[in-house]
C-alpha cells in the first residue's frame, strides 16, 4: 500500500517533464516557421539584418573565434594559449644585518629594514590598497601632508670614542623632525595633531612635545630626500631627551615590517636581549626617493633601523665570543619571503688574514662599501640561497677573538658638552668639538636648542680654537620666551686641523611656579643634545650617485662630492639643577594644621556630646565591712 502511494509522485512528475519539452519544442518550430515566412515575404529586411551581422564590431568575432579546441577542423594548427601578463608589483622589500666587532670586546649590530613603494600619497583617499607598506604610516603621510619624516627612540649614549661613527646616529631620548608640503597652511597645529598620532602608533610619549620644546632651524636638517623648496617655515624638530624606550615601544615598531617578526631578520629582535645591551636605538625614516639617476620617477621609501651594542662585560659570558644565540637566543632558519634582498654583513676590515678573530661558518662572498668615508670589506651572507643555512637548516654565525692587539681608527670629528658653574643661580654651557684630521680644516654647522627656563646671555658667547678667537661665519639665534618656546641658536664654524673648538655660552635659571615642577624636581631638568652637521673630508673617492645598487647601511646620506661625506653626530644631553623650594614645608603644615584641629575641635566635641551624671561614691572598705557585721546582728547599717 505504501509503494502504491508513493507512485503517485513519480507518474506527476513525468507527466509534467514531458508536458515541458512539448510545449517548447512546439514554441521553437513557431518561431522558425515564422521566421521563415517573413523572410520569404519580406528580402529586404533579410539584407538588411545580413548588412548589420557584417558591420558588428571586432570584438564580438573574436569573442567568437575563441571557441575550444575540440571545435577545430582536423589537421588544423592551434595556436599556444598565451598566459595574461602579470603586472609587476610596484613595491619593494629588502633587509640586512650588519655586525662590526669593535676593539673592546663588544659587538655592534646594525638592523637594516628598507620598503619601497611607488605611489603618490598626495591623492587623498585614493590610495587603498597597501601591499608592504604599512597602511597606519601611509594615512599619516596622506592625512597631514607629510613631506618628509624622521623619528628615532634611543637608550643610552654612543661612545664615539670607543666605539666609532654608527651608521645612522640618533640623540639619547627621543628625536622628531618633518617636512610638510608646502600646500600645510598651519603647520603648528598640523604638527600638533601630527605629535598625538605618532603618539599612538609608537605607544610613546610624544604627546609632551608641545610649542615650548619645538623649533625651526634654519640650516641644520636639509631635506634628505626629493625636495624642491627647503622653506624652513614647514621645518619643525623636537626632542624628548628624557623618554624611556622599552618593549611597548619595540612592538609596534616591528609590526610595521611586511613579515612582522615571524620570519626573516626579525625574528632576532627579542626584547629581553636588546634591552640588555649598552646601547639600543630604533629609528623610522620616510622620504621621497629617486628610482633612476635622472628622477624622472619617485619612490616613497620607509627605511627602518636599529642599532644595538652588546657590551662583553654586562652579558657575563667572560670571554671574547660571540654569536646570534648568545646575542640574540636564536638562529636564524630563513629570509623573509616578502624580501627580495635578505643578507648579512660581518665587517672584517681589520680582519683581512684572521688574526684577530676567526669567523664561522665562512664564507667566499666578500664585498667591499664606503662607509664613512672608508672603504670597508665584508662577509656576505645571502639568506635567499638555501646553502647558507646548510644541512641543519639553521644559521649560527659564531665570532671568537683570537687577539686584543690592534688599533682603532680614531673618528675625524666627535664632540662633547657639559655644564660648568656652582650654586642655583647662573651656570655656563660648554660644547667642545674636536678634528682629528691632521691637516684639513673643515666647517661645521652647530645647533642649540635650550629651553626657556635656561635664560641664556648671548654675549656671553664665546669661541675659541687653539686659545684663539674663532669667529662663526653664520650665527642665527631666535631669543625664548617664557612658557611659550625655547632658545635657537645655529653657527657655522670652521674648525683648524688638529684642533679642539670650545663654544661657550653663559644662562641664568628661572624660577619655575610650583606648578611647573616634576614629581622629582630634586633630580633635574634634562636639555637636548647639541646637533653637529658637517662635510667631513673623505680618505677614499666617494660614490655620487645614489640610485646605483648599494647596501642599506651606506646609501642613507645622499652624498654630492666624491671629496667629502656628511655626517651628524649628537653630544650628551645636560642633566641642569634649578631652584628648588622645600616641597616639603607644606607637608609640615597639613600636619600640623591635622594635628590642631583634631585636638582643639576634638575636645569641644567631646564637651558639647558627653552626658554628666551624678553618682554617689562608693563607701570605703571599712565601712563596708562595718555594715555586713551590723547587718548580721539585725542592727540597720551606717
């Protein structure tokens, strides 16, 4: 009974498919024999549908013409299949390591990370779709019409003297200058919201930077990329000297790189080893670059940097060797995969036949830069070859020092700075700079920037070289004003061959509101670092032309002169006393005041609150036994 009931579907459902197909097969012959006969009646309309079949455009017929293979006549010659073109990305990732083991012991790592993209921020919203480069640095440069911008988070100090000229040097603190376009109409609130954003992306206290710790120079930060104007009106450069940097810093800033730090160099940035080093310093600079050496097209570049110096007494290892797992506690198994350049550099300039350390594994790749000046030979190690990590499919790269003698190659300009003077009222700024070329002079350009409560008496300045009078050239100063911005003031000088420079300043401290202070006035007030720019004379011919293929560690400075190399070099930041009062005489007087009013409107509060009773006093011992005994004998007590 049950198939008897479900065949009642079935038998609908041909029925119905077979009422379908007659019902179209007899629509079709309709409209053919329709057709047919209105073609019969009617020639010329038959021409003129053959007229407008003939006159329809190419690409119909080759729409038509693209028919399968299976449809081709027999013996008939079928043309490749042609894959569509590919555009090319107009992006670029590369990144280097750079290793330079110093004469102390100690090892100084260089982190070069360079992404290149071809594309014009200026259009607004148009530009969408971000492949390498960051899409939080793209918004910014696009939303406050960002020319050129240079930040760099730095702790500790570059011992020049020992340890040489970095590659990129930085400030201790933190370090901020941009170019705007020219198109900014308030530049100070630009930079204002500029600061706050920053702020954000790097989890830094960049919001601090304010009008009085801001300044426009006049000659000391060119522009290093494309420029056309350099109208210092849309300059601005401030400094922190007192950030602190650590991990909240590190993190964003490794998360601006295409593999992040899952791969490729970036996987050796571990926070708890970087930090633990004499020095650490973590840049971002971005600026419009040139792609041929007539510029015909440009290229926005995103050059990231750190520097670390591991020194060899803090690690504790107590012996001179080194190697990535005991600098950094890992190896290396990999390039980026985004990367179209991933290398390593060991410096073994003063290493040519191994007598000071022996390196391993080795390698036959050398390469030869100028670098400051000097002409440097390397190891190379090309992460994108896969028989660089060798059958372990890791690589260790191990420096073991075979010899401490040897010398090293005394910088050709470095200077210092320090204050001088006693007590809390008046004080004296000296900055001294030093070049050792033995017989090249040179002319520097030197920029202070003081603050406001420093209350500087320029004619007090003074500058001295080889105890005589060395007039600047070039002086631009702008005077502070309290609360309001701090003291500029820009020379050029030339320095004699083998000489030390003395400039000497004298300034007067303010007295701040009370406001104003720290939460720990009692240990000072710090002042940026002095900026030295110069055009150092160079032992070797320098490269001019900067769009040639060059490692990243060298081709950051654009150089001009095959004569000459820049260079910027910071001197320490000044720790400053200022008048201090006892903050704590206000705590004497809240306790004091406490300790009144809790015993003067305590005891009248007692007095208005308490209740008074009578109570008769109780009798004596005495009596009390005299009424126990009279009680006893029936007689009535006393």
């Amino acid at each position: 009974m049950a198939a008897y009931i479900c065949s009642y579907p079935a038998v609908l459902f041909i029925l119905c498919s077979f009422a379908v197909f007659v019902v179209a097969d007899s629509q079709d012959a309709t409209l053919i024999s329709s057709h047919d006969a209105t073609t019969a009646n009617s020639p010329q309309t038959a021409a003129k549908t053959a007229e407008q079949t003939a006159e329809q455009p190419a690409v119909e017929e080759r729409q038509w013409e693209a028919t399968p293979q299976d449809s081709a006549e027999p013996g008939a010659e079928v043309p490749p299949e042609v894959p569509p073109v590919q555009p090319q990305p107009k992006d670029g990732f590369q990144e280097e390591l750079v290793i330079r083991p110093l004469h102390s012991g100690d090892i100084y790592a260089s982190f070069q990370f360079r992404t290149m993209w071809e594309t014009d921020f200026m259009r607004g919203n148009k530009v969408s779709h971000y492949r390498l480069f960051p899409k939080s640095l793209g918004q910014v440069i696009s939303k406050f019409s960002v020319r050129e911008l240079h930040i760099s988070f730095t702790q500790g100090y570059w011992r020049t003297m020992q340890w040489g000229q970095p590659f990129l040097p930085s400030p201790p603190g933190a370090e901020l200058w941009v170019w705007f376009q020219d198109s900014v109409t308030d530049v100070d609130g630009t930079w204002k919201e500029l600061t706050n954003v920053l702020s954000g992306i790097f989890c830094a206290s960049l919001n601090f930077i304010d009008s009085t710790n801001t300044v426009q120079p006049s000659a000391s930060f060119k522009p290093l990329g494309v420029a056309n104007e350099t109208d210092h009106r849309f300059l601005r450069y401030a400094t922190l000297p007192r950030e602190i940097v650590c991990t909240e810093n590190l993190t964003p800033w490794k998360k601006l790189l295409p593999c992040g730090s899952k791969a490729g160099l970036a996987v050796l940035l571990k926070s708890e080893k970087l930090f633990h080093s004499s020095f650490h310093s973590q840049t971002v600079h971005i600026r419009p670059v040139c792609q041929d050496w007539q510029c015909k097209t440009t290229s926005w570049e995103l050059r990231q940097t750190l520097n670390v110096v591991f020194d060899l007494h803090i690690s504790g290892q107590g012996k001179r060797e080194w190697s990535l797992f005991k600098m950094f506690s890992r190896t290396l198994t990999e390039a980026c995969p985004l990367a179209s350049s991933s290398k390593i550099y060991i410096d073994i300039t003063d290493n040519p036949q191994g007598e000071q350390f022996e390196l391993s594994p080795a390698t036959t790749l050398l390469s030869q830069a100028v670098v400051l000046g000097d002409r440097r030979t390397f190891s190379v190690y090309d992460l994108t070859q896969q028989t660089t990590f060798g059958n372990m499919r890791s690589l260790n790269l191990l420096i073991r020092w075979k010899s401490t003698e040897g010398e090293m190659l005394r910088p050709l300009l470095h200077a210092e700075r320090y204050v001088a003077g006693y007590g809390l009222q008046t004080g004296e700024i000296h900055t001294l700079m030093y070049n050792n070329h033995p017989y090249r002079s040179f002319p520097v350009l030197l920029l202070e920037s003081v603050p406001w409560y420093l209350r500087l008496y320029i004619h007090t300045l003074t500058v001295t070289s080889k105890g005589k009078e060395n007039k600047p050239s070039f002086i631009h100063y702008e005077p502070s004003k309290d609360r309001v911005r701090p003291h500029l003031l820009e020379m050029l000088i030339q320095l004699p061959p083998n000489s030390v420079t003395e400039v000497t300043v004298q300034f007067e401290r303010a007295l701040l509101k009370w406001t104003e202070y720290t939460p720990d006035p009692n240990h000072g007030y710090y002042v940026g670092s002095s900026v030295i720019s110069a055009l150092v004379p160079s032992i070797v011919a320098m490269d001019t032309n900067n769009t040639q293929e060059r490692p990243l560690f060298s081709s950051f400075f654009p150089c001009k002169l095959e004569s000459s190399y820049f260079v910027r070099i910071y001197t320490e930041p000044l720790l400053v006393n200022l008048p201090t009062p006892d903050f704590s005489m206000p705590y004497n007087v809240i306790c004091l005041t406490c300790t009144v009013v809790a015993v003067g409107y305590g005891s009248l509060y007692n007095l208005l609150t308490r209740s008074f009773q009578i109570e008769e006093p109780s009798p004596g011992l005495a009596k009390r036994i005299a009424n126990i005994i009279r009680k006893m004998r029936g007689v009535p007590p006393l």
